[in-house]
DNA sequence: GAATTCTGCGCATAGAACCT
DNA sequence: AGGTTCTATGCGCAGAATTC
C-alpha cells in the first residue's frame, strides 16, 4: 500500500538496489559446489562486493535453498539475546511491519512454498545474520531510539553511558566480537543472558487468577506467592497480572472482560518519527568495509570457518526435520516446585509421563483452585487461600 | 475475461512485561 | 500506579496466479 516498499532497500547491509549495475555473469559469486552434493549454487557473497553488487531480487532468485526455519530460529535467538525487538529489526532490516516479522519468525514457512517475494525476508534475515557486527548495529540504533525517546519525553538525555543506566539495564553486556562470533554455534547463548520465553497464560490459569482478583483486588505479597506456586508462575508474573488488570489501567478491567489496552502509545512515537533513528543510509554508512561473512558463500565450506553467524544451508530443508518454533519448549527445571501434595502418578512412558503429568497436576489444582474460589466467594468466607 | 484461490503483507488489538 | 514497549494473532486488502 503506501508503505516504502520493501524493495525500497531498508536494508542497509550493503543491499542498496543496483538494478542499473549488475553483471550477473561476472559476478564472482562464488558457485561452489555444494557440500554435499556438488550442487553448484550461488552465494550471497556478491552483495557486500561494491564493485558488483547484486539487487536484491537479483539475490533472491539466484540464492540456493534456504532453512527458513533454521533462519527464523536463528533470528529470534539473536534478538532475544540481544534485547531487539521485532519491530525495529523489521522496519529496519527487512522492511516489513512488526506484525509481518512476527508472523515470518513464527510460522516460517518452507523455501519451497514460497513465491521470490516471499523468499526475500529470508535472504535478507541470512544476510543479517551473517556479519555479527549487524547485531551491534541495532543494538546501537535501539539505543539511540531510547536516548530519542527519552529526550522527547524529559526533555534531557540519560545521564551516564547507557551501559548503566536503568533504562537499559536489560540489555546484556556489548558483545565482543569474539562473542558475537561464538553465536554461529547454534543455541548458545554468547553472552550468558538467560532467556526469557513470553509467558500466556492459559484460560484456567487466567479464570483463577481472575476469581483470584474478585475475592482479593490487592492480594498481600503471601497471597500472591501462593498463586504463583499454585498456578506454576513466577511471582512477577501474577504480580503483572493484577496489576494490569486493575481498572486503571484497563478501563473496563476487573469488570469481566479483563485487561483492556490502556492508550496506544506506538503509533504516537512513531508519529513523531516514522523514521525514529533509523537512517538506513547512516546505518549503512557507518558499517565499515567489513569484509566479514557476508563475503563467504551460504554454501561453500569456507562458511564452516567463517566467524559469524553464518547458517547451514539445507539443501533439502524438508528433509531436516524442521525445527519447529512451535514445539513446546521441554519444561525447564525447577519450575514445578509444587506444592500441592500430588503424588507422582504411575510410571509412564518416559516421553509422555513429565508432561502430561505436569499438565494432569496443573488442570487438577487448578480446578481446585476455582473450586475453592468459587465456595469461598459464594459464601462470603474469608480466603484462606490454601489449596 | 470474470471468478476464485493463493500469497504476502499491513493494521489493529490483546495482553504480558517493563520502565519511570 | 500509570504509562510504554513488545510480541502474537485475527482480519482484511492488494496483487498474482489459477481456474472456469
């Protein structure tokens, strides 16, 4: 619609349209035979040569099949770790609204399904990821998003660097580049960051935690750790919970639709800079001639040596098992100090038993949980709040 | 050539988490 | 407490591809 295109080149890793230059044919773009079967397919390695540069669509159409799970996982590792948000990796990196990068990270669909059009967030994620120094980039053009931000609201930058503010305090150590290079070995976290998945609640919990307010609007600090060892939630968690859910911020919440947005507020930031620090050209600019990975071939062997991000490519991404980003995470440990005195159930298949027995404790105490709540609410006693 | 289907994407919003 | 940020998701639109 009237958005830039995404052809418009947000990109600014050396992807800068060249539709009036190419020379496909004499491009030097590393056809090399394939691992593992000596396919010949071309590289991404041509978009960082100046002397050649190859359009996007260019890229697309000659790229060798990609993982695009492999690459959305990829991707959302990076940006988790990194504290950057999908939104400013998608209007900056890929050109795409936050709703589209979410989308594309979590339900990725495969190489080929997909139209060049569709292919093309992909090449770019690849391209993203292949050079480390991208992620320092972004994490640099969300600090200056932040210091704009603050700016515009206190009229006054943050004090001190941003390493220690508060305001940024979430945000891991800068990366060495070492570091950053010790990413390509997938699912480590470089920088020692834990993860922390979203949490959703799901209808019982939230129906609990619900009947929970009714009884308790301001639930003292051992009510609320009660909840959150019953439910199996963090007590951050139930503590966020009611907090938004308390009509003020939520008008119209704690009535019975629960939590309602309060005031937009993107749309008013973005309004007063659609292009908020992000200056593709300046991002562009300030990436010094790295001749990083973005030089070496998705495929060549050359990219196993490579120190930056770079994926195994699949030639048969189908074929590999797809890492579904929708698997359900094994539960981590530690999170199911329940205190209810549910014995273990019998032993089950080894596969099924820690789930499902997880999940038939959690449904039983939850429907206990309601259950007392309701009793209690219908009879006006007092909470005791055991369960 | 019109109708239908597919594909890619933006917009709006819910709701969890975070910041001041 | 109030406001903001962020991600996930539903819906709808536009354009391309396909079918009739």
């Amino acid at each position: 619609q009237s958005h830039p295109s995404p052809l418009a080149e947000p990109v600014s890793l050396s992807l800068e349209s060249s539709k009036e230059n190419q020379q496909p044919e004499s491009l030097g773009l590393g056809l090399g035979p394939h691992p593992d079967g000596g396919k010949s397919t071309p590289s991404l390695m041509a978009l960082h040569q100046p002397a050649n540069p190859l359009g996007i669509q260019e890229l697309v159409a000659m790229s060798p099949e990609l993982d695009t799970y492999a690459i959305t996982k990829k991707v959302k590792e990076v940006l988790t770790d990194n504290n950057l948000g999908q939104r400013l990796f998608g209007e900056t990196i890929l050109g795409l609204t936050q709703g589209s990068v979410s989308d594309l990270l979590s339900r990725p669909k495969p190489w080929h399904k997909l139209s060049l059009k569709g292919r093309e967030p992909f090449v770019r994620m690849q391209l993203w990821l292949n050079d480390p120094h991208n992620v320092d980039k972004l994490r640099a053009m969300k600090k200056m998003e932040k210091k704009a931000y603050l700016k515009r609201r206190y009229g006054l930058l943050s004090t001190g660097s941003d390493s220690d503010s508060p305001s940024t305090r979430s945000e891991c150590v800068s990366p060495a580049p070492a570091a950053a290079a010790a990413l390509a070995s997938l699912d480590l976290c470089p920088y020692g960051q834990a993860k922390k998945p979203r949490v959703v609640l799901g209808a019982e919990e939230k129906e609990a935690l619900r009947k929970a307010y009714l009884l308790e609007p301001y639930p003292s600090q051992n009510t609320i750790e009660m909840l959150a060892s019953q439910l199996h939630l963090k007590t951050n968690t139930v503590i966020n919970w009611f907090h938004n859910y308390r009509p003020g911020l939520y008008p119209g919440a704690a009535a019975t639709d629960g939590p309602q947005r309060a005031g937009q507020s993107r749309h008013e930031a973005e309004e007063s800079g659609k292009s908020p620090a992000v200056d593709p050209v300046s991002f562009k600019a300030s990436s010094e001639p790295c001749r990083s990975s973005l030089e070496v071939s998705l495929n060549s062997p050359s990219a196993a040596s490579s120190p930056g991000l770079m994926m195994s490519v699949s030639p048969v991404p189908s074929s590999s098992a797809p890492i579904s980003p929708t698997l359900p995470n094994p539960p981590s440990s530690g999170a199911n100090h329940s205190l209810d005195a549910n014995p273990p159930p019998p032993f089950q298949s080894p596969k099924l038993s820690r789930s499902s027995q997880r999940r038939t404790e959690k449904m039983a105490n939850l429907n206990n949980i309601i259950h007392r709540l309701e009793r209690a609410a219908n009879r006006e006693e007092t909470l005791e709040w055991e369960f």
